[in-house]
C-alpha cells in the first residue's frame, strides 16, 4: 500500500495547530521535526544518549502527516488544504509551506527513527527505541518501543502528560483500561507500575504493534491489546480510563463512561488541543465529572478527572 506524506513546514508556534489537523483528518501516523525541540532535550539533559551534531534554530517546524493513497484521498487532501488556508487567515504571520510525496508502507514505518532517542519522562520513565543500545539506572522504569506505523513514540506532549499523571495515580493491582493504545505505550507505562491493563484500538496496525512492544517489555501476561470500537470490547469496570486521542473523540466517549469506569474510579484524558479543553470540560462536568487536575504543555492539555 502507498501513503501520502505530506509534510507542512510552519512556524514554530504553529506545529501542534498543524498536528491538529492532521489528526482530525484521521491520520494514523503524524510526526514533528521541532530543531527547538531538539536543541531543548540535548541541553537539559533528557536524552542521555544521542548522535545528533549541531542543531541548526530556524523558528519553524516541519510537520507530516500520512494518508493511505485510497479513494478519500482528494477529498482529505482537500479538506487539509481549506484548513491551512483557514489558519494563514488567522496567523498570517506563520511561515505555512506544503509538499508532498507517495511513500512505500516501509520507508514511512522508519522515516521517523532518526528523531527518536532515549528520553526521560516524569520521576522514572526512560523510554527507549528497540534499537538503541544504553545503561538505564537501577531506579528507571525502561518502556522499550519499536513504534513501528503505529507512531506514538512517547515524546509528544499528550503522551508525557499521561506518562506523569500515570506516575501519580496508578497502583500495584488496579484495573486499566487504555482507549486508542497506539504502540501501547501508556499501558506498558500502567503495567510497569503494577496495573492489570487491557489497551482496545481501532487501528489493526495499531494493535499490531502494541502487542509487540507488550511482548518486547514482558508485560504481557498483565497487558491484553485488542482490536475493535474504543468502548465496545471492554467488560466489567476500571479504576482508571485512559484515552489519549483527540476532543472529539473523548466526548463521544463520555457517555459510556459509566458503564466501563467504577464509581471510585478516574479517567484521565489527553491529546486535546489547548483550544478545545474548555469543550471537554464542559462535556465531562455535563456527564457526571469534575476535574480534579489539569496539565498543559505546548498547547495540549491532559485532564483528571473522576464521578461527582
């Protein structure tokens, strides 16, 4: 099968505004080149390891999104296209500059790995690549992944953001249920710390390859990965939900909150641009929950939650 990449060069505050769109468009694999990003992480100190020389600051992002060469391709390339135009009206001081190229299904599942290099996330996760050779410490909680064109390496702002509350909430022995898994890596994260997880996606490849990072972790026998409707496939009750997808798709999920989380229990939601917290708060408070927490970082926001 045959992608599109279409990769969005934009100036640096426009990058997550510009994964947003991506994401509503359904893209199953989006990735941003960020040399801020870059420099940030190897001046801090959060990646121990990595081979990069010389980060050159240029003040713009380049963001790609994959689309399946099908037959919604125009009307999808259409509609990202009304949405850039929507944005330059909005921001005409961004930089906005589009190209694209028909990619192999295996050259865009390792376009990406240059970028991905051991981070540290919260008090003790280091989040590794599968192919990246390092000492951790005795106190880290390593999450090997080979994201593979499930995406979701663990360094985007709505995963750290899980990632740490994760770190607060979880205990040895609860129930977690992990909605749109990705590469399975907030339920490898929640059984590091003990939990007994079963991560549902509708993605098949996405299923695909969390079940192979639960299998390279060996964490498999307290994480189930399964295909199928983010709600549907799930029986009995959590004591915490996790859904790192995009607003829309969290206040579809809301309504059936009740049915999959116990009375006592929490939801943590992620992935919302800082545009729309505003819209899934409101709908939480609508259905039962008040937020008890709320993270914010380079314009996404992560919300705790729990029943009234």
């Amino acid at each position: 099968m045959n992608w599109r990449e279409v990769a969005v060069t934009v100036s640096s505050e426009g990058e997550e505004a510009v994964a947003d769109l991506f994401y509503q468009l359904g893209c199953p694999g989006v990735s941003i080149e960020d040399p801020e990003l870059l420099h940030s992480y190897i001046e801090s100190g959060r990646w121990d390891y990595h081979d990069f020389g010389e980060v050159s600051l240029t003040g713009t992002s380049v963001v790609k999104g994959y689309l399946c060469e099908d037959e919604h391709l125009t009307r999808r390339m259409n509609q990202l296209d009304e949405s850039l135009r929507n944005l330059v009206k909005r921001f005409p001081e961004w930089i906005i500059q589009v190209k694209g190229i028909t990619v192999k299904e295996e050259d865009w599942a390792t376009a990406w790995k240059a970028y991905f290099k051991p981070i540290r996330v919260g008090k003790n996760f280091l989040i590794k690549p599968s192919w990246e050779d390092i000492q951790p410490n005795p106190e880290d909680l390593v999450l090997e992944l080979d994201p593979g064109m499930a995406f979701g390496t663990g360094t985007h702002a709505t995963t750290t953001l899980c990632l740490e509350l994760l770190e607060d909430i979880v205990k040895p022995g609860m129930k977690v249920f992990d909605l749109g898994t990705g590469s399975g890596i907030l339920a490898i994260a929640a059984a590091k710390l003990g939990a007994e997880v079963e991560a549902v996606d509708l993605d098949p490849v996405a299923v695909r390859v969390a079940q192979e990072n639960i299998d390279l972790n060996h964490v498999s026998e307290q994480v189930s990965a399964k295909h199928g409707d983010l709600g549907s496939v799930l029986k009995g009750q959590a004591d915490l939900v996790v859904a790192n997808i995009i607003a829309d798709v969290i206040l579809l999920l809301l309504p059936d909150l009740k049915r999959i989380l116990k009375p006592e229990g929490e939801f943590i939601a992620s992935g919302i641009i800082e545009s729309r917290s505003e819209d899934v708060e409101n709908g939480m408070r609508e259905a039962g929950l008040e937020v008890i927490d709320k993270k914010e970082d380079a314009m996404w926001v992560a919300l705790r939650a729990r029943w009234k």
